[in-house]
C-alpha cells in the first residue's frame, strides 16, 4: 500500500518515474522507450533492428552475442532512457 500511495503522489506532482531497463528487455523495447539508444547500439555495432531475430532478442542475448559487458551496456542505456 506504500508503493502505491507513493506513486500516487508522484503521479499528482507531475513527476515521472524513472524506467529502468533490465537484461530482461527486448532490444525493440527499448528503443520504443527512448529512441536516442539506437545512435548507442550502433556505436556497439547492434545495427539489424529490422530483423526479426535481434529485435526479439534480450539486452542480456545481444551483450552476449557481441561480447559486451552486460552491466556496463545496462548502465549507458539506462543514462539514455533516464534524460
């Protein structure tokens, strides 16, 4: 009932919650949250968003994938989503 209350209070200030993006996350997901993340993923050379494999694939499947550090990759991501 906490959580709930506060978020209510949140929600009347105006104030938006912050999103936090996990290695749950779909790569389209992401990008539908903050479309600015797409200029990062082509910087780390994660281009194919039209593909139907990497736009399903997770945060976690793509870091693997191309040999980035998850904590890392989840941190500029999450700066980006957050601005």
């Amino acid at each position: 009932m906490i959580i709930i209350h506060q978020f209510k209070e949140q929600y009347k200030k105006g104030k938006q919650m912050k999103k936090k993006i996990t290695k749950e996350n779909e790569l389209l997901e992401v990008i539908a949250m903050n479309t600015k993340v797409v200029d990062l993923f082509e910087e780390l050379d994660i281009d194919c968003f039209g593909c139907c494999g990497v736009s399903t694939q997770t945060i976690e499947q793509i870091a693997k994938e191309k040999n980035l550090n998850l904590k890392e990759l989840l941190t500029k991501i999450n700066t980006i989503i957050n601005k």
